[in-house]
C-alpha cells in the first residue's frame, strides 16, 4: 500500500502537492514501486539514522503489522520529536502507536490499491495533539492518490479497512468469478476474461460519472422478466451474495481489531 501511496505521489497530480526530492524511503528491499521511485529522484536509505530524518515533517508508516513491534521502536529513537506520523498498517490503534511514538502527532489511516491510479480513497483519524496545521500537511499527500474522508473515532477505521480498504480484492474476485461462468457457459477463457474485467471497468465508470445510487443503478438495468432480474433473483436470495458480502466484511473487521492486538 505504501507503494500505491509512493507512486499515487510521483504522478503528475500527485507532483502538485510533493516533488520526487522531498521524499526519503526507508526500505530494506525496495520493491518496484520503490525501484521507479528512486528513477525519478527519490531519496532511498535502507535504514534510518538521526541524521538521515533530520528536518522530517511527515513519517508514512506503511509496513506490515506484524513488523511493527520490531521496526517501531528504532524508528522512534531516530525520528524528530516534531514528526508527523501517519500510519497506514491495519489493525495497529492509536494506542498501540503513541505507545512507541510518544508524544508526537499521530495520524491512522487506511487507504486502497487504487491510490496508485490516482482513483483510490482513503479514511482517517486523528490522534491526540493533531492540529489543523498536522492535517494540512498529511492531506494533500493522502489527497494526491484519490478522496480523502476524515472519520470521526478510530473504531471506524477498522470498518473502513474491511469496506474499502480489503474491497478492491473483494471486486477482483468477482471478476474472477464472472469470467469463470462464462467459461463454464462455453466460452473461451480469452473471451470470457475480457467481457468480465471491462464490464467491471465500465459499471465503475458508470458509478464514477453518475449521480445515482448503485441501488438505482441497478433497478435501471433491471427488467421486469429480463435476464438480470433472473440473475439478480439468485444472487439477492436468503442465503446470496448479500449474507456472503456481509460475512466477509464482518471477517476482514474482525481481523483487522485482532492484528491490533497481536
């Protein structure tokens, strides 16, 4: 997620709120994102030192939860006592995180892969000492990879990590599995694939560019006695898709408060 962040920040909006020279990524084994970071001017060290962070604004903390415990502290010892940090890691509260970071600035916050398009968005919440100066500073950066909500207690977090956070894999499956029936149906996997995944780009366009409802959306493609009426009757039935997307998002929010306590 860092690197859909890294990458939302290097494009062309993203260059209108950060440039290339202002940034310093921290990463043992940078990964592509990284690697076309540093192309384009990045600063990179594969560890942090006191002088290395010296003069920081904004710390994006966007490592996996389970390092947390190990990376955390040495990465308190070297940041300023002014530093902004904005954490991305699911599951990982405030709490947690002023624990490590003392009385510095924390923001939590939970973006998605399409921060890396420019199309994602991204939820937040403020800890205690946030000023309107802190968030000045951390939302254009959230700002330049897609929408930004603020929230209003930190519980919501975990909600937005199951809703769209985990959601884009959510939405890949259903292309999967779209392209799978119509396989099963007797088309090509080249055919079937390609009828998924661009009916999936273009309803997103639709919901993108319309001011109506998907509620009213899908009533709009939905004929009395048609095709999707006989489709929908299957997928909006007791045991459908509204209980399995239920249960999952409940999985992935039950996840997400289970790693903040590991």
């Amino acid at each position: 997620m860092g690197g859909a962040l890294l990458s939302g920040w290097l494009s062309d909006r993203g260059a209108k709120a950060l440039k290339a020279q202002e940034i310093l990524v921290i990463d043992p084994a940078p990964g592509q994102a990284a690697e076309r970071a540093l192309k384009l001017g990045v600063k990179f060290s594969a560890t942090l030192t006191k002088g290395a962070a010296s003069g920081l604004k904004m710390c994006l903390l966007a490592i996996k939860p389970q390092m947390f415990a190990q990376v955390g502290p040495a990465l308190a010892g070297a940041l300023p006592k002014d530093t902004l940090v904005v954490s991305i890691m699911a599951g990982i509260d405030l709490y947690r995180l002023t624990e490590i970071f003392g009385e510095r600035p924390i923001i939590r916050a939970m973006p998605n892969l399409p921060a890396a398009y420019k199309a994602g968005i991204t939820g937040y919440v403020c800890g205690n000492g946030v000023t309107q100066q802190h968030r000045d500073i951390a939302e254009p950066r959230l700002r330049a990879s897609g929408k930004v909500v603020m929230v209003s207690n930190e519980r919501e977090i975990d909600m937005v990590t199951a809703v769209s956070g985990s959601g884009p894999g959510y939405v890949f499956y259903l292309t999967e599995i779209l392209a799978a029936a119509g396989e099963n149906l007797g088309l090509s996997p080249e055919l079937a694939n390609e009828l998924a995944r661009h009916t999936v780009i273009g309803s997103g366009t639709v919901l993108a560019r319309s001011h109506d409802s998907a509620s009213n959306l899908r009533k709009s493609v939905t004929s009395a006695g048609g095709t999707t009426e006989a489709a929908l009757d299957v997928l909006m039935a007791k045991d459908g898709l509204p209980k399995l997307m239920g249960d999952a998002v409940k999985a992935a929010y039950k996840k997400s408060q289970e790693l903040g306590k590991t």
